[in-house]
C-alpha cells in the first residue's frame, strides 16, 4: 500500500479517536424522573386568646409537609415572643379545619410539624393553646408537595 | 526532495495536527469556590421608636448567627422571617443589647431577615454596625 492509499485511513482513524462526545451509558434511562416539587408558603394571623385561625392550599401530590412556627410578636412591636402556639396541619371541613396532626410550638426556623400528606386540599391552623394573655401575631411557613 | 520522501512528510504533518486537537479533549473539572458560611457586614441609622432590617436567604440548614458589633445605644436585635406583606420583619429570636452582644437560632434553608430596632433607649439616633453569618 503506498502512503496515498494510507492517508485517508489515517485521517479516518485519528478522526474517530478525536470524538469527544460524552455518552451515558447505554440502555434504558431508568433514572428517577418523578422529583416532587416542593411549594413554600407563608402567611400572618391574628390571635387572642382562646382564637384559632386556619389556612387552606392545594396539594398536587403526595408528599412530606412541614410546618413552622416563624415568629409571635405584639402587633405594633417588632420584638420576639417565646410564646407557645398549637399550629396544626388538617382539611378543611365546613367552615374549619379539621385537624390530623398538630403540636404547640414555641417559635423557630426549622419545622416543628412534620407529616405525609395527601393530593387534594389540606389546611394549615394556628390555635391558642392557653398561653396568650393579649393579642399576638403570628407567622407561619410551611411547605408542601 | 523526492516526490514519496515530499508524502511522508505531508502525512507525518496530518497526524501531528490530528494529535494536537486531541490534547484539547481532556475533561476538566470545574472550579469550585467554598462560600458557606456567608458574612454579611451591614450599617445603618436608627430613629426613636424605629427599626431597619435586611433579608437574605440560606441555600442549606445551619447556624444564624448575628452580632451587633458597633452601636451609639443599647438596640435591638433579632433574627426572623420577611413579612408577608409590607415589607419588614417578624422576628423569631430577638434581644436588646450593646454592642459586642450575638444572638443566634438554627435555620433550614430559606428566606430570613435581621432587624435592628429601637426598644426604648434612642434619644435622637444611633448608629450601628452588624456582622450577619449564615450558611
């Protein structure tokens, strides 16, 4: 073979090894493609004693909820209360909430209510649980499916 | 030069051009810079009976920590989430201090805010610095 016929064979080969593509392995793709996205919503209630307040959302699928107690302050005061509430995670039925898991929390910023919770239309209570000697506010996040 | 001797040459040149964009393939990794935790320094003027705070948001659960490092009055200070509407702050841990005091709370990522108020003690105004860490 003479080096005319041995270039384009050459060119060929180099051209093949040069392939930077990277490829996944090969096969069906079975990696997980059902991540749920999580949804975080806030809101501020009003609360005197004996009071509760509730909260409805939608929940597009299955999925872990939680809940968190932000912050309870007099309203007109910007300092913090250690005050402990009922907060609660329920559905809505009539005009209330009927409630499935619930805990009095004293105010954080990590979850103090953790729960499955399923498609459908769930509800978010706040409740004096017997600490409040006045009018408080009350901040709520949770986060849901 | 002979006309074979001229083709070596010409094919010894094409392989060596074909090598060299190969160097050029091999993956890199991409620089990665250490963030967390975070230090914010902020100042800021407060009036009598008034209040300033500052948002920001955590990408992972950690440690907040805030401490006034320099202050003309014995303020206010706390840690909570942003208002829902309004603007502002709802504190979730909050103490009146002079300066070098800290608070500090644990946080899941998300959104939060530091606020610096008057509870009392600023006659016309007090001038303050903050040293915010967060993860």
């Amino acid at each position: 073979m003479n080096t005319k016929r041995q270039l384009p064979l050459l060119i060929a080969l180099l051209v093949g090894g040069c392939d930077d593509s990277i490829s996944g392995p090969s096969g069906t793709d079975t990696s997980s493609t059902s991540t749920t996205t999580l949804i975080t919503e806030s809101f501020e209630a009003t609360l005197a004693r004996g009071e509760s307040t509730f909260y409805s959302f939608s929940v597009s699928a299955a999925g872990p909820a939680t809940v968190t107690l932000a912050s309870v302050v007099q309203p007109g005061k910007a300092a913090a209360l250690a005050t402990p509430i009922q907060i609660a995670l329920g559905t809505p039925v009539g005009e209330g909430c009927a409630i499935t898991d619930s805990v009095e929390a004293s105010p954080s910023l990590t979850p103090q209510l953790t729960a499955t919770i399923t498609s459908g239309i769930h509800c978010v209570q706040v409740a004096d649980s017997g600490q409040l000697t006045g009018q408080v506010i009350a901040s709520i996040r949770f986060v849901h499916p | 030069m002979t006309m074979p001797r001229f083709r070596n040459y010409i094919l010894l040149g094409t392989v060596a051009l074909f090598a060299s964009a190969c160097e050029s393939d091999t993956p890199t990794e991409p620089s990665t810079t250490t963030t967390s935790p975070t230090t914010v320094t902020w100042s800021g003027i407060v009036g009598p009976g008034g209040s300033l705070s500052r948002s920001f948001e955590t990408t992972q659960a950690g440690a907040v920590t805030v401490t006034l490092t320099l202050s003309d009055a014995a303020l206010g200070l706390g840690i909570g989430v942003p208002r829902t509407a309004n603007g502002g702050c709802r504190l979730t841990v909050s103490q009146v201090d002079a300066a070098g005091q800290a608070v500090s709370i644990p946080a899941a990522g998300g959104s939060y805010c530091v606020q610096v108020f008057d509870d009392g003690s600023v006659v016309k105004q007090a001038a303050f610095t903050v040293q915010i860490v967060y993860p």
